[in-house]
C-alpha cells in the first residue's frame, strides 16, 4: 500500500494520457512547461518536483492560491502561478510542453475556441507539444447539438466538444504525437485526449 501511496504522491491526480507520455519519455527533462487552466496544480506535481520550468495560470483566483501553496511546499519547485485568460497569453514567450487540460470545452462558440486555440498554438515552440483534453463528439454518439458547436450531453451540462472537422483544421502545421483517444463515461459525455507536435 505504501508503494500505492508513493506513486500518487508522485504523480498526483495526473491525466492518464498526460503520464503516458511521461512513461514513453516523450517530455525532455529539460522542457519548459505551459500548463492552461491548471486549477488547483492536478497535473503539475510530476513537474514541480523534477524541477521542471513550469507556469500555471488559471482564471480562479482561489485555485491559484491553492497551486502557489502546494507549489511553495516543494523544495525543487522553480514553478510560478498567476491568474489568467488563456486568450490573453504572453505572445513573446513559448514553451517546450503547453498543456490544456478539461479548458476548451468552455468555449462559448466555435470562434471562442479557435482564439483559445490561436493563443495556445502561439504559445508552443517550434517542434514542441501541445497535450489537449476536452469534450467529444468524435466517436461518441451522446449529445444534442445546441447551437455554434456546443452540445447538451445526457449529464444536463451544454458544452463546447471538439467534432473531427474541428480536429482537422487545427491538424494544420501540426503532426500526431499519440494519435487521439475518446472515452466515453457512464453513458453522460466524453473525453477525447490528444498530444500534437508543432512542424
């Protein structure tokens, strides 16, 4: 049980699909680190505590302070936390690894998310990754069309979900690095994760 408990201390409440490229070794470890929408730090504590330049910025204040805090509480932490809009990201900066996890999905039309996606896209190195997770259609018969790319899902939510015309266009200037995966849970929405090199 200890060994259980380690490996979460570890890793943290880390997207599966985000540790599958850790476990291949597809993240140099020096790569700087771009984590949009990082809440409360879920998928940050990997990187902190191998030393990893990282930068977390979320719209929520209170989560924030609470990543700052878990962050403060590691001595190999060069990470930062700061409030934000990833449609307003610092143009004269880019990473190695830019991270959007469980964000995109908020979208309020398909011109929200293709500015999100600009911003994020500008924000990733030439030849660096951009992981995505968020909302479905794509091999996933659940949910209504609303209106402007947003669905309703049997879980009552309305949602933006990326569709495969979507996932083509935003190919573009891009190459696969772990080709995308849909899950499907409990019947009331989906997920589809996807990692993307900049070319």
């Amino acid at each position: 049980m200890n060994k259980i408990r380690d490996i979460n201390n570890y890793f943290g409440d880390m997207d599966l699909f985000l540790l599958d490229l850790i476990l291949k070794g597809k993240i140099p470890e020096n790569a700087s680190i771009l984590d949009a929408g990082c809440g409360e730090g879920r998928n940050a504590i990997y990187f902190i505590q191998e030393g990893f330049e990282y930068k977390g910025i979320d719209s929520d204040e209170s989560k924030i302070r609470l990543a700052q805090y878990m962050s403060d509480n590691i001595s190999t932490s060069k990470a930062t936390f700061e409030v934000g809009d990833i449609r307003k990201l610092d143009s004269d900066k880019t990473y190695d690894l830019v991270i959007c996890s469980r964000v995109l999905h908020f979208a309020e039309s398909e011109n929200d998310f293709f500015e999100m996606w600009s911003t994020l896209t500008q924000s990733v190195n030439s030849g660096g990754m951009i992981y995505i997770s968020m909302d479905s259609k794509i091999d996933n018969p659940l949910g209504e069309l609303v209106e402007n790319g947003r669905f309703e899902f049997p879980d009552g939510a309305i949602r933006f979900a990326i569709t495969d015309p979507i996932y083509q266009e935003i190919k573009k200037g891009f190459e696969l690095v772990e080709p995308m995966k849909t899950l499907v849970q409990n019947e009331t929405r989906a997920q589809s994760f996807f990692t993307l090199r900049k070319i």
